[in-house]
C-alpha cells in the first residue's frame, strides 16, 4: 500500500514514540530528540508555513548544513503539501543558487546561518521567494526575513485555533505528489529538477529494506550532504522507518571545522554503519595507514602480512574461506585481536560495515576495509531512481560487484536499441518500478528522454553475473572510445590508481577516438616530497623533478605486463602518456561537481592543448618540458 511522507513519519513515531530518532552536539556533547519530540516540532514547524499561506504544491527551497533542524524543516514543508528544493550547500556561485531557486519557483527559502548570504546575493533576481526562513536566527529586515522559532511560535496560535484545518491539510496529500526537486549536481548552466514523489521515496526505502536490516537500537553518523539522494533516502528516511537513530556530524564555524571534526564525530558517536562516498572511503584509508606507519617498522611489517593473508582468505567475499584458504583462520584471528580491532576502534568500536555509493568502488579499496573487519559494500543508484537500485550486503556480497537488486522493481540490461540482452552480456542498465521518478522539472523533452514506456534508461553500462550480482562499469558518456571504435569505461581504472598509489590525488583517462590512452595526474605533493627527501635530492633540482617524474610513471607502469597489478585491466586501455598537472579539479574551479565527481567535459576543454600535445611523441615523453614546470611549481608552490 503506497504512503506519503507524513504517513510514514506518523506511524514510525507511533512505533517508536521514545527511541531516539535525531542527535546533535552542542556544548560539546550530543544530546538526542525522540521521535515524539521531533513530531512535535515538525508539526509546529508545518502549521507555522500554513499559517504564512503555503499552500499544496508551492515550492520551498532548503539550504543548511545536515542538523535536526534540517530533517524538521524538511518534513514541516512535506506536511503542508508543498515541495522541497533542497539544494547543496557546497554551491557558491549567485548564477548557481539564482538558477535553482529560481526555476523551481520557491516561495520560500529556509536557510541556515552559513548559507543565508547566498540567498541575499541572489535575492534582487528572485521574484518569487516571498521570505527568508532563517534556522539560527537573526533576521535583520523584517519585511523579507523571519525567524525559524518565529515561525513555529506562529504555528503554535494556528494549531490552537485551526488544528481541524491542519488535519485537513495534511490528509489532503496523495501518495503521487512531488516530494522534492532534486537538481542534477552537474556545473552546467541548466541543471535538471528531478522530481521524486512521496511514493517514490516510501518505495525506495521498501525496496533497500529488503538487501539489509536497520534495527531499532543502530545510530549512524551522516557524513555525507543531507541533500544527497544516498543520504537522504537511506539515511534520513530509512533510519526514520525502523525507529533507528541518525546523528549530525558537528558543523564548527565553516566547511573546513566539518571536514575537521568527522573523525573525532565517528568515535563521539560510535556508529554502527556508516554511508560513504570512493573520495570519503580513500581519505580513511590513509590516515588508517599513516597512523600505522608512525608506529614503526614492525607493526607495518605486520600490518602489511595480515592484509595479504586476509586478502587470500577473504577473496571475493562470495568465495570467502573457501577451499584451502580455511587454513588461514587461525592467523587471521590472531591478526584481527592484534591489529585489526585496534584500528576498528578509530571508528567507535561498534561499526560493522560501511555502504559505498557516488560512484565506482575500487576493488583494492574494498578488499582493504573487508580485511580490517568493516567491510565497505559497494551499491548502485542513481537519484532519479530515488536512488538505491542494488548493494552489497553483510549476508550476501561479491567484492567488484554493485551487489544484488532491490526486490519490487525490475530490471534489464539493453543493447542500443532496447533489446533486453541475456546474463553476462554489457549494455545499458534500465529500470522500472515505483522508485523511478515522476520526470524532470519543467523539462518534458529529457523526460521523454529517460523514461520511455515506464522504463527509467541510466545512461549507465553493465551487466548481470550468473549469481544475480550487478556490475557497474561507468556512464555512457565518459567511455574511453579507441579509433577503431572500441569502448572502454574508464572509472575503474581511475579509482584503482588513485587508491593504490599514495603518489596520485587525482587522475583523468582520456580517448576520444586515438591511436592511444592519455591520463592526466595531480599527483600528491607532500609523499613526493617525503620520497625525495629519503633519495637526498632536491624539489628544486632537475635530478629531484625527473626522479619525481619517474616515481608518477612507474606507478602506472604496475599495471603493465609483469608489473604487480598487471591483470586488473585490459592492456590496450591503459595510459602511454602522462601529463603532469600542479593544480587539482576542486568544486571552485568547476572541475568536480558537488557530489565530488570530475566534470569531464570542463576538463578536458580546459586542458585541451595539453591533451593534444600528448598525442604527439614530444607529449609520450615524461620528462617533456610542460611535465617538468608543472612539477616544479608542485613542488615549490
């Protein structure tokens, strides 16, 4: 039986009237609402916007960091009937704020202290937006901005006076109405509105109900941006649903304080899974291993033995102890009361897994986290499927895979005119089922594109193994194309030279129909130096820059025949030019977008020359004059 919001809001708090549902730190510690307390506040919040003349269907936009307020804010603007635009908080561009408030018409903004400037900038360019909700207060003109308290303080006379109204309202609400506009994250001048239903949302947390259990008494620590369709669907509404706990990561005085206090957050919190995202996933692995390598020579010796034996043991998880590998176990328990346990603790002691989304996981990367105790399962979806469509799971997983699907949906995978394709075959990953969105704001021509007789079209390539798991190998659109033709999904191999060499922060693959692969590296500065300090040669020397320059080459060059990780990927794909690049792809130069994906496009019209010049023998060369200065201004910025 299909639900709206507010419904499953009502009866989970009716379930779970005195579980914890929201915690947040304040006074340097976290304190927690009840689900009863958190009804009580949304309802106030809810009749407050009633009594301001939102009506069913107006638009409201939210920006803020993840807090209470944020899931209150949220379900207040759900309970009137009006949609929620929330959008990210890592915009900082006016034109990209303006074009999302804008084009979704909102009456309203709810902002928070961070954020409300933003707004104001935008403000002069905003006929529609009638008020500035501000959740920290401080409103200064009276005629635009109004306070969050004020608000509910305005809700609480209406509830008084027309609480049969409120009722009224809220019962008005069908399962198919829009619940939010969610705009595409991409840094293009018209970003999609994807608009999901309360159905949709209701469904898709039905359907990740049935690939892992979330019981009463589990707490997650909510990392990611609370308008992520991840987080917001598998954190907010699935913990919601099974009366369970999601905690606020505490927001400091900017950006930087966040990032700052996640890790000490994790051990405050003591999480039982948390939601992740490849960039997140690799940031703790290195720091896991850098506290590892300050505790001297022999317990990295050690540490770097457990890996390779639990590696063996594991396998892929699916093949898990199998044959003579059991042999291991006994070693493996030993390393795990030695070492791994310890290393769990940085995580709170509690946490049992991970679930990776965003994009493609690297394998290395999950085989490290399932050797150290706290697997990272690796799923798929896409927001307009709101979102989840498979993951792995603690009772049924294969490391490399994008897990098995969800039940009550169906899918195929499709060659290029739509014909479903058998097991084992590639092609595009298509959809159908309640969670597929209701289209695109006011944009019926990329409506029609993507859903075609009912069916949602990813744009994503993969395929089915014989034992029901997904393989997710990239989108469409960023497939490395060699001149006769071939396809190739570069993702993989990106995340795989990223998580496996200390040396590079960020790389890009490129083949456009060329006589061969390109990759573009930012390489990691400071393990750079470190190396060149242990060979007694200078940043500043042509010796230091080419003995750097070499390092970069031959860590690509493991991929290579004979080389350590030669059979991970086909030979023809890999990199026979480097180009060295002194500054990374960061949101503020539009080369990754707000979900930390790279903007390919804007890449490579950036680097364009480059990219050409590596296509001539000049370019093959790695220590070519525009590698070499590159280099150099890495490593004495």
């Amino acid at each position: 039986m299909s639900q709206t919001i507010p419904q499953f809001f009502e009866e989970s708090v009716n379930k779970y009237p005195d579980n914890a549902y929201l915690r947040e730190k304040s006074d340097g510690q976290y304190g927690s609402m009840t689900y009863t307390e958190v009804r009580r506040e949304v309802h106030r919040f809810a009749a407050g916007l009633m009594a301001l003349g939102i009506k069913r269907g107006d638009r409201i936009t939210l920006i803020a960091e993840g807090r209470n307020d944020w899931v209150i804010a949220e379900l207040g603007v759900l309970f009137t009937g009006a949609i929620n635009v929330p959008i990210s908080i890592k915009l900082t561009e006016t034109s990209e704020i303006r074009y999302r408030v804008g084009h979704s018409g909102s009456r309203l903004v709810i902002a928070s202290a961070r954020q409300a400037d933003k707004i104001r900038k935008a403000w002069p360019e905003l006929p529609d937006v009638e008020k500035l909700i501000l959740l920290d207060g401080g409103a200064v003109d009276p005629a635009k901005e109004i306070d969050f308290g004020a608000v509910k303080q305005m809700g609480d006379k209406f509830l008084e006076t027309s609480a049969g109204v409120f009722h009224t309202i809220r019962n008005a609400i069908k399962p198919d109405d829009p619940a939010n506009i969610c705009y595409t994250s991409g840094t293009t001048a018209d970003p999609k509105g994807i608009v999901l239903s309360h159905n949709n949302y209701i469904s898709n947390v039905k359907q990740s109900y049935t690939l892992m259990d979330i019981p009463p008494d589990y707490v997650t620590l909510l990392i990611l941006p609370w308008d992520h369709a991840f987080a917001h669907t598998c954190g907010i509404y699935c913990f919601m649903g099974m009366g369970a706990s999601l905690a606020s990561v505490y927001g400091g005085k900017s950006g930087l304080d966040t990032i700052k206090n996640i890790p000490v957050n994790i051990k405050e919190v003591r999480p039982h899974l948390l939601m992740s995202v490849p960039s997140l996933a690799g940031n703790f692995r290195k720091n896991i291993e850098k506290s590892i390598r300050e505790k001297g020579k022999l317990i990295a010796s050690l540490f770097k033995h457990a890996l390779k034996i639990s590696y063996k043991y594991n396998g892929d998880g699916f093949t898990k102890g199998k044959g003579l590998t059991f042999l291991y176990k006994p070693l493996i328990w030993l390393y795990d009361k030695i070492l791994f346990k310890k290393v769990r603790e940085a995580f709170g002691g509690r946490l049992e897994f991970f679930v990776g989304g965003g994009a493609l996981l690297d394998i290395e990367l999950q085989r490290f986290f399932y050797a150290i105790g706290i697997p990272m399962f690796q799923g798929y979806g896409l927001t307009e499927a709101s979102p989840t469509i498979s993951s792995n799971s603690k009772t049924r997983h294969k490391l490399g895979s994008s897990g098995y699907l969800v039940k009550y949906m169906d899918l195929k995978i499709c060659d290029d005119k739509g014909n479903a394709l058998p097991v084992g075959e590639k092609g595009e990953i298509v959809i159908k089922g309640d969670n597929v969105m209701l289209g695109y704001w006011k944009n019926p021509e990329a409506t029609a594109e993507a859903i075609r007789n009912g069916w949602l079209h990813t744009g994503d390539l993969g395929y089915m193994d014989k034992d029901g798991f997904l393989y997710v190998l990239g989108r469409f659109k960023s497939l490395l194309i060699a001149d006769d033709g071939e396809k190739y999904s570069p993702e993989g191999m990106e995340e795989a030279f990223i998580a496996q060499s200390k040396f590079i922060d960020q790389c890009m693959l490129h083949n456009n129909q060329n006589p061969y692969t390109i990759c573009l590296v930012v390489p990691n500065r400071e393990t750079l130096l470190r190396y060149l300090k242990h060979k007694n040669l200078e940043a500043t020397s042509d010796e230091g820059i080419k003995l750097a320059l070499n390092k970069l080459d031959r860590e690509l060059q493991m991929y290579r025949t004979k080389g350590h990780y030669e059979s991970m990927f086909p030979q023809r794909w890999l990199p026979s030019a480097i180009g060295i690049l002194n500054e990374p792809f960061t949101e503020n130069n539009h080369m990754m977008n707000s979900t930390l994906k790279m903007v390919r496009g804007k890449i490579t019209a950036f680097y364009s020359q480059r990219i050409a010049f590596m296509y001539t023998p000049d370019g093959k060369d790695i220590y070519n004059q525009h590698n070499m200065e590159s280099m150099r201004k890495l490593l004495n910025q």
